[in-house]
C-alpha cells in the first residue's frame, strides 16, 4: 500500500471511489462537485485533494493550495484505524463530537442532516479500506 496521502494512494483512492455506486452514483444524483482535502489536525494545509465533479473523482494528488470545500482532518493512527475498519455512521458521529475527526471547512452537521450526503460520506471511508 503507498502512503496514506501520497499521489499513488490518492489515484487508488479515486479509482475505488469511482468503482462504488452508493458513493459516485449517490453523489451523481444529487449533483454533488466538491474539492475535498485530507490531512492531520497538526498541520497548517492538508496534505491531499480529491475534485469530485457529478459525484465522479475526476482529479487527485498532493494539496497546492486549491480552494476547498470540504477540509477533513484526522490524526495518522485515526485514519489508519479507519482504514482498517470502516466506521459507521454513529462511529462517525462520536469521532466527530470527541474531535478525533475536525472539519477545517465544511459543515459536518448539516451534511449529516442530509442523507443523500452522509450515507456516501460513510461509504468514502470504505473506498480508503480498499486500497
């Protein structure tokens, strides 16, 4: 497996995103377009990105300041352990209110309010577990 966050994760990681109808196909039918970053809660950017347009990944690779909207960060072992088991929806929500997730930009209650947005958000950690 390359580095978490590296451009070859980050290409696997789009690849298995585009592969999953309940995440690509979820978000293509809402219209959803989004770039996405990833990192840890220690440092200042993150350290990948991730374009979804239609609910596609369409581009990936190391941060370079693109304007985002969604900032996700976790700390490495966090991510790990999520990669090695996908969370849940409640294993999410308690990430969330225990801060072990952050969410540097984007608003994480009201896309957990909408359920054609959090059931894909739950199934984007199960692509990262398949690579």
């Amino acid at each position: 497996m390359a580095d978490l966050f590296s451009p070859a994760w980050m290409v696997r990681f789009a690849e298995e995103w585009n592969k999953d109808p309940e995440l690509s196909g979820a978000l293509a039918q809402i219209g959803f377009n989004s770039v996405i970053g990833y990192g840890y809660p220690e440092e200042e950017k993150p350290r990948a990105f991730l374009v979804v347009q239609n609910g596609k990944a369409t581009a990936s690779g190391v941060y370079t300041d693109q304007p985002l909207n969604w900032d996700i960060r976790a700390q490495h072992p966090q991510w790990l352990k999520w990669i090695e088991k996908s969370p849940g929806m409640t294993g999410l929500g308690l990430a969330f209110t225990t801060g072990k997730i952050k969410f540097k930009v984007g608003d994480y209650a009201s896309m957990l309010k909408d359920p054609r947005m959090a059931g894909p958000f739950v199934k984007s950690f199960s692509a990262m577990a398949k690579i």
